[in-house]
C-alpha cells in the first residue's frame, strides 16, 4: 500500500471519529455554528482526500454527506434526530469502506448499490428549494481585477513606452492592490510594497474615496487603491503580496493595451497613409525590425506631439522590443482607425500569450481549468516541478524552516492564480502538515498530485487539488495536543497559526519510544550493578575510599536513570481522551435502539497513562458501558414509576490514586439483585448449594465475573454476546488491572478498575527460597508476616493459619515450585509467610526468607520456556543474575 | 528625527515611519499656509502620504527618490482635477 493511501486511511479514521463527536455535540446543541463549521469543514476535507484516489463510490457518499451538512450550515437545515441518525449510518458506511480500502486497495462493487441508496436517502433530506450548486465560493473581500484598464491611460506615455520596451512584446502583469483600511495597524505598508514589487513598471496610486469630500480624515486608515505593471510573473507578484493575497489581484494586460496615443489630432501630411501602406508589407512578410526602423523614419519627420506621432512611437518600442506580429498589426490597424487597440483585439493578443502568462485571477477558478490547468500550463508545471526537485534536495536542520517557507511561498502564489481559493486552502493544510511532522513527504505527495502524469484527467480538479488537505487535516493528537482534537476540520488552520508552537511537536513511530525505552531499561539494570561493585571494591580489594566514590558516582547515575525513566513514561503517556471520545456515540446509539434516555457523564478525561494501558481499555469499558445501558439502566417508564429522572445516567470517570489510574463506570440504574445472581450462578453449576447459602450478598455480586455467567434472559444484539463480564476481568488483569463491583438494588452499579500507570516497570519483592531468589509483583501481595511452627495447624493435609482473625491456606513454596527442599524457618523457629490475595482470596506462602524490593523490566518467557506455567517472566537484575518472576494466580490455581 | 515641524515648515528626511504620520497631518491642519520640504527623504510610509495627499500644501523640494516623487505628483495632482 503506498503511504498516500495509507496516510489517507489514517486521516479517514480521525476524521470520522472527529465527524462522529461533533454530530453528538451538535445534536445537544443544534445551533452552535462553530461545530458545524467543524463538521463541514471535515467532511469536505475527507471528499477532498477521497478524490485523490480511484474511489468514487467513496467520493460520492462523502459529497452527498457534504451537500447536505452545508444547508446546514447555511441554516436552510436544521439538525434533528433523523438527519443525525443518518448522517452517522452515513459515516458508518463510509467507515466500512476506509476498512475495505484498506484491507483491499478498493471498494468491492457490492457497495456501490447501497452507496447509491444511502446517497438517494441524503438527498432526500435535502431542502426542496435547492437548484444551486455550491461548488465554489467566492471569498467576499477578494479584491478583483477592474473593469476597465482605464487606469493605464493615466500613466504617462514615456513610462508606458518603457514598459512597452520591457514587456519584451509580451503581456505584462498588471496588478490591483487595494489595501484593507486597517493594514497600518498590521504593520503594513503598502508604498513599500510597490516600492519593492519586483518587475515593477509604472504604476497609479489613487485615493478611493477623494479627501476634498471627507470632513474628517483618519490617516491612519488606508484610503488608497494602488494599480501597477510587472514585467515578473503573476507567481512571483503574488509570492511578493503573499501576506495579503485577498488585497491583490493579478491579471494579465497585452502590451496593445499600453498603446494609448496621445497628442494632437492634426493633418500630418499623409505620412501616416505612406507608413500604414509599408508596414502593411513589412508585415506580411513578419519582418519586424524594419518596421521598427520605418516608424523610426516617419518619427523623425513629424511633430512629436501629433497623436499619431504617439501611435507610431509605441509601434517602434514593441516592434524593437521583439514583439509579435499580431500585436503590432493591432497597433497598426489602430494607427489606420485613429482609435485605441480595442478590447477585442487586445483579448486575442492576450489569448495568443496564454501561455507565457496565465489569464487574471477569476478565469482560473472556472472549474474546468482547476488544478488540472496546470497540465496544460508549462510555466506553472515547470514551476512545480522545481518546488518538487527542491523538498528531495538535503537542507540543514537550521534552514529547513526557511527552505519550507519558500516552496509554500512560492506554491501558494501560483496556485492562487491556477487553482483558486481551494487549492491554496489545500496547500496550506499540507504546508503546516510539513511544518508540525518536520517532513516534506506529505507535500512532495500533494505536488506530485498536482503535476500531470501520463493519463491524468482528474475528474474534479478542485477536488484533487484540495485532497492531500485532508491529510493533514489529521491533527495528530498527540498528547500535548489533545486540545486541537476537539476541534475537528480546522486543526492545520490552527497549526498554520501558530506554526511556531506545533513544529514542535513531533510524531515519531512507536517503535521508536519502544526501542529507547528498552535502552533506558538496560541502562537502570545496568546502574544497579554499581552498588555490587562498590562492595566488591571493600572486601575483594579492600579499598574503602573507591567503594564510597563508586557509591557517590552511582548515586548520580541512578538519579539520571531515574529521571530518563519518568521521561520516556512521560513520552508514552496518553489522556483517556483518547478512549472516551469513542463512549458518546455509543450511548447514544445504544440507547436508542433501546428506548432509553440516558445522560453520559465523562469526567477527568485528561488522566494520562501508558499507551499500552489506555489503548487495552478501550474494549473492555465498551462492553462494561454496554452492559450498563442493557442491564443496568431501566426505561423511562420504569424509571418513572420507580421515582427517578427518566434519564437514566452513566459516569465514567478516570483519576490518579498514586501510581494508579482508578476508572468508575456509576449507573444510576436498578442495579444487580444478589437474589437473582445467586440463584443464576447455582443453576449454572458455577456454586454449589453449601455456597449458595452462606455466600454473601456483596460476593454474590461479583460472580458476575465468573467465567460462563450472563444474566440476560435473551440475548440482544448489544450485551449478553456470550462474552461475559468474565472477559472483561481477565483482559483488564492482563494488563495489571483489578475490577471492583459494588451494587445496590434499585439505586444503581459501580465498577471501578485500577490499572497501572505504566507496564514498564514492575515493583517485585524477592523472596529466597532454597538459595535462590524469586520475585513476586507488588501489588498482589498484602503483607509479610513471621508465623511461628506451632501456629501452623494442617487440616486434612492441607496448611492453615490464622492471621488477622482469618483462616489463611498456606503453601509451601518448594510444592508450589517443584524445588527439592522444604522452607527452612529461622532460629526462633517462624516461618517467613508471604500473603497474597488472588482471585479475592487471601493466601500465603511459606518462603525461607524474604529481601528487598526493587523495580525491573518484566520480560516474558520466550521460546521454549514460554510454556512454563506459575511465571510472569523474568528480569535482569543489577549484578547480572536473572529473576525469575512469579504469577501467583497461576501458581495458586496448580495448587 | 525624521519629522521636523516648524511654524512655516515641515521638513521630512530620511526615513519617516508610520507614527509620525498622526502628528504630520495635525501639523498640516493647523498650519493651512505651511509649507512641506521633502528634499533628503528616502522613504514615507503609506500613511505619511495620505497624510500628505490628504492635506495637500506646496512642497518646497520634491524627494529625490523617482518613486516618491511619482507618488507624490500622482496625489497632489489628482487632488488638484477633483
């Protein structure tokens, strides 16, 4: 798969995901304009994106969403339940085809019909009335080329014979500048500008409204129209306004249109019937430098001030500056009429120069002549292709801003004359892509778009202009960044604002952080070694002094390592944003289809963990949540007549306890009957009937984690899968997590899982046990005690003690591990007995004795030794032996 | 400084910026007889000007810079046809 394609799948997922939210939200509160525009601007963007590849199926759904969402936007529509619930089945589908895009390369033909009825149902949600197209946009304050190249008389006539002489024949620029009225207070000034505008021939400044007629004048208010001729091309005048590009317009002027004569209209003795006689000939045979010369001669005879003196002069200036033939037959004739080169010829010159300078500003925006126009347009292929051989050459990390800023520069002049407002918009969505992944890749792609291939006939140039857009429009949300998340389409608008503050956010591959995280990993183990050394040195080599001095150099290291330790965690912290925003749609989902009226209530969603964490969560707090909205909250009626809101209410909320993150899921719904449970578990064999009388109410509940349990009398499509609560515990115990349910009938349910804040690293406590050291993971063990012998009863064959008023089952480690020899207790004759609690239970180990705790990187086994059962894996620890590191909830269930 | 304002004359060199465009068209109200010397200027911003076009008074020496004094002699001649 190319990495277009892929990086357009990833952005798809964003995007939806981001589309989805902003629907909720907007649901809720249907007239905040501002996520409209979001959402507006996200789906153009996918449409945009989806153009670039051969998709259509695509492309059509995504345009008729986009149809749609835009009376919405321009309020012919309102948002209700209907159109939500269709325009989220719509992303839906179009979910499903990013997936077989994905899985496939394509859109399998089976879609296109029901493409075809979705987008027949969208349409149907149209509003009546509507016959216009919408494609492109105008923005209002752009300022356009005039009407009439009037202006250009006021020049006078030796500064249009030096631009004449400039042109080189061909046509020249022509510039409208009309800076806004607050550009003084931008820091701009537009004299400079012009002062500065390379290429610059004359120009006209003109106040817009005369001051004679103002009682009042703000001068600091700009009241000024500037107009001026180029002979640099409109890329480079616009690269020149590129802070200002809505102020300027740019066109094209034929060199004919500079010929204005002016004089006295007298007789000038037929020499004027002599030369247009010659030059008829001398251009009919292209023969453009004695015309020149003939002008010259018939100037040396006649007043200079006659107007046809003017004429002829602008003849032999073209006709020395190498102009075409067309052009100067123009001046001819209209040396023969008396009259100014008309329009009409002017436009064919102009048409006839195309292709050294493209038209004004508004004729590239008609949509045939879109991003494709570039095809036919050398200069600008040319252009481009330059910009494109650019991003591959090398650049020093201290230019690479510069060398950025210059391509888009350029780029975004000439595509605001070839492509119009879209392709400049797409371009600067790419452009601070670039910026925030410091790569040129996304923009190297976007202008090999851009650039004609073999076969290119681009069905929608604006689209395919606009379409690596999208790509960036992937804000990533990378922690530092949650805030852009929320804001969906306009997260490139906002990096290109603040430029400074997203180049610095860097996207790097996971495996990366992973591979530094083992380094650092080494290197704490390896630190560790230090303190054996330090001893060696006393008592091997009895050198006090150096064992303090490698004590005192450890103690520094170890505080680097520790330090580089919390910032690669820091590194791969992610919010729980990032597993929340999926709930919303959901609930709402659900609960629709469910009848029910529920309120979901997220809390402290900026609680961070370790990606790994918050990424295993997402699947199990979706079935807790499911399980809540079937099983837990009642329906409205039933709310009611119970005395409660109809709406029913579910929390989730994330916090830090320490090196925990605790996540409750509260329902205020009926909650879990320990009856109902009880008798359910029997019936299901999973209790006997002993348990079933003296179980209590509070350990009833939690058989609903118990493999093979499901209350659900029928099974719906949405909990009661078959895929029990017991699931969930397993998949969160993985991960270091432990689930708590609390329950009570008729007031609601609350799950509460805490989970690590990191994998990383692991608290063991090591153990010794027949000389060897074993370590157990801190957080199943609840304390150590010393039991003496006789305290130890054996109940038919098996240990116990009594601790705390409880009976504890005791093991011995040599059993529990297969080792030769029983714990050994110490001269007072205790046994050192490590409690644990598995599975809710308490029980304890007999060990010979217990050391310190310490932190490791937890490997699991590999290879062969994979199949070991009763271990969690093992670590390296600082003198080099290896650790072996138990699960005692393995170790347990063997026993 | 850039800006010099006298009882007759105000006198502009070498590089006049945007602030001292509010004091020039004060100057240039309350002095309706002044005149302006523009003699060793190099550059004015647009503001200046339309200071300047707005309030048009004789111009004792014309900058010498070709792009000033084109500015110059397109607004104080518009300001003359209107």
């Amino acid at each position: 798969m190319s990495p277009l394609l892929q990086q357009f799948i990833t952005d798809s997922h964003d995007i939806l995901e981001r589309m989805s939210q902003a629907l909720l939200a907007l649901e809720k509160n249907p007239g905040d304009e501002g996520v409209i525009d979001e959402l507006f601007r996200a789906v153009h963007t996918l449409k945009g994106n989806s153009g670039l590849f051969d998709i259509p199926t695509f492309t059509r759904v995504v345009h008729a969403a986009e149809d749609l969402l835009d009376k919405v936007r321009d309020k012919e529509l309102s948002i209700d339940n209907d159109l939500t619930d269709e325009l989220l089945e719509s992303m839906d589908f179009i979910q499903r085809m990013v997936d077989m895009v994905e899985a496939s390369g394509a859109i399998p033909d089976d879609f296109t019909d029901e493409a075809d009825a979705r987008i027949e149902r969208l349409r149907a949600l149209l509003p009546e009335s509507d016959g216009h197209d919408l494609v492109f946009e105008e923005p209002a304050d752009q300022v356009q080329p005039p009407d009439t190249l009037d202006w250009i008389a006021r020049i006078p006539e030796a500064e249009r014979l030096d631009a004449c002489l400039a042109s080189g024949g061909h046509a020249l620029s022509a510039i409208r500048y009309v800076p806004e009225p607050e550009c003084f207070f931008k820091g701009e000034d537009p004299l400079l500008l012009l002062r500065n505008l390379p290429g610059r021939q004359a120009f006209v400044i003109s106040p817009i409204e005369p001051y004679s007629a103002q009682a009042e004048i703000d001068v600091y208010r700009s009241n000024f129209e500037l107009q001026a001729l180029s002979t640099a091309s409109p890329a480079e005048i616009r690269d020149h306004f590129r802070y200002m590009p809505e102020q300027v317009a740019v066109y094209a002027v034929p060199p004919t249109a500079l010929a204005i004569a002016v004089g006295e209209d007298l007789s000038d003795d037929g020499l004027r019937d002599d030369f247009l006689a010659n030059a008829e000939t001398l251009l009919a045979k292209g023969d453009v430098a004695l015309l020149a010369v003939a002008a010259g001669a018939v100037l040396d005879l006649i007043s200079p001030d006659l107007k046809t003196a003017s004429m002829l002069r602008f003849i032999r200036q073209l006709a020395l500056a190498g102009a075409e033939v067309p052009v100067l037959s123009a001046l001819v004739k209209a040396l023969a009429t008396g009259e100014v080169p008309s329009l009409d010829i002017a436009d064919a010159a102009a048409e006839s120069l195309q292709d050294a300078v493209p038209p004004a500003a508004p004729a590239p925006r008609v949509k045939s002549a879109g991003a494709s126009g570039l095809g036919r347009n050398t200069l600008a292929v040319q252009i481009v292709t330059t910009q494109r051989q650019l991003l591959d050459l090398p650049v020093p990390p201290d230019q690479w801003d510069g060398r950025l800023l210059a391509i888009g520069n350029t780029l975004r002049s000439l595509l605001a004359v070839q492509g119009g407002s879209e392709a400049v918009g797409a371009l600067e969505a790419v452009l601070a892509n670039c910026a925030e992944e410091r790569s040129f890749l996304s923009l190297a792609f976007h202008l090999e778009a851009l650039l004609p291939s073999g076969d290119d006939d681009i069905e929608d140039p604006s689209d395919s202009g606009a379409l690596p857009a999208s790509v960036a429009v992937a804000a990533v949300p990378v922690r530092s960044d949650a805030a852009s998340a929320d804001t969906l389409g306009d997260a490139p608008k906002a990096a290109a604002e603040h430029g400074d503050k997203s180049a610095r956010v860097l996207k790097v591959p996971q495996e990366k952080v992973d591979r530094l995280m083992d380094l650092i990993g080494e290197m704490v183990v390896a630190k560790n070694a230090l303190p054996y050394l330090a001893t060696k040195a006393e008592e091997v080599y009895g050198s006090r002094d150096l064992a303090r001095e490698i004590k005192a150099q450890f103690a520094v290291i170890n505080r680097i390592a520790e330090d580089m330790q919390d910032g690669i965690m820091q590194v791969r912290m992610l919010p729980m944003s990032s597993v929340f925003q999926r709930f919303p749609r959901l609930v709402r989902d659900v609960a629709r289809q469910l009848g029910k009226r529920v309120r979901l209530v997220l809390e402290g969603e900026e609680a961070e963990a370790d990606k790994h964490i918050v990424e295993s969560l997402g699947d199990p707090l979706i079935h807790i949540l499911r399980n809540s909205l079937d099983h837990g909250l009642e329906t409205p009626e039933a709310r009611r007549a119970a005395g409660k809101p109809e709406e029913g209410r579910i929390t989730v909320r994330a916090s830090q306890e320490g090196d925990r993150v605790l996540i409750e899921i509260e329902d205020d719904g009926k909650g879990i009957d320990p009856a109902v449970i009880k008798r359910k578990a029997f019936e299901k064999g999973l209790i006997d009937e002993t348990r079933l009388e003296s179980i209590s109410d509070q350990e009833a509940i939690q058989l609903v984690f118990a493999p093979g349990f499901s209350t659900a009398e029928t099974v719906s499509n949405l909990s009661g899968r078959g895929v029990g609560m017991d699931v969930v515990k397993n998949s969160l115990e993985k991960i270091g997590g432990q689930v708590r349910l609390t329950s009570e009938k008729g007031r609601g349910t609350r799950i509460a899982l805490t989970l690590p804040l990191s994998v990383a690293v692991s608290n063991v406590l090591m153990v010794k046990m027949n000389g060897q050291r074993f370590g157990v993971p801190m957080d199943v063990v609840v304390e150590t005690v010393r039991v003496p012998r006789d305290e130890i009863h054996v109940i038919k064959g098996r240990r116990v003690s009594v601790l705390r008023g409880k009976i504890v089952p005791l093991f011995g480690a040599d059993e529990l591990l297969s080792l030769p020899e029983a714990p050994i207790a110490n001269a007072e004759g205790e046994y050192a007995v490590l409690v644990v609690r598995v599975d809710g239970a308490t029980v304890g180990m007999i060990v010979d004795g217990f050391a310190q705790t310490t932190d490791v990187i937890l490997k699991p086994l590999e290879g062969p030794l994979s199949g070991l059962a009763g271990f969690a894996g093992s670590a390296l620890l600082g003198d080099g032996s290896v650790l072996l590191v138990l699960d005692m909830k393995e170790l347990m269930n063997g026993a | 400084m850039a800006l010099k304002l006298s009882k007759s004359k105000a006198e502009l060199t070498g590089e006049v910026v945007v602030d001292d465009a509010e004091a020039l068209y004060q100057w240039l109200a309350a002095n309706p007889k002044g005149t302006v010397s523009l003699g060793k200027l190099t550059h004015m911003h647009t503001a200046v000007v339309q200071a300047l076009a707005a309030a048009p008074r004789p111009i004792t020496a014309m900058p010498a810079d070709p792009f000033l004094a084109e500015c110059l002699r397109q607004l104080t001649a518009q300001q003359q046809d209107n």
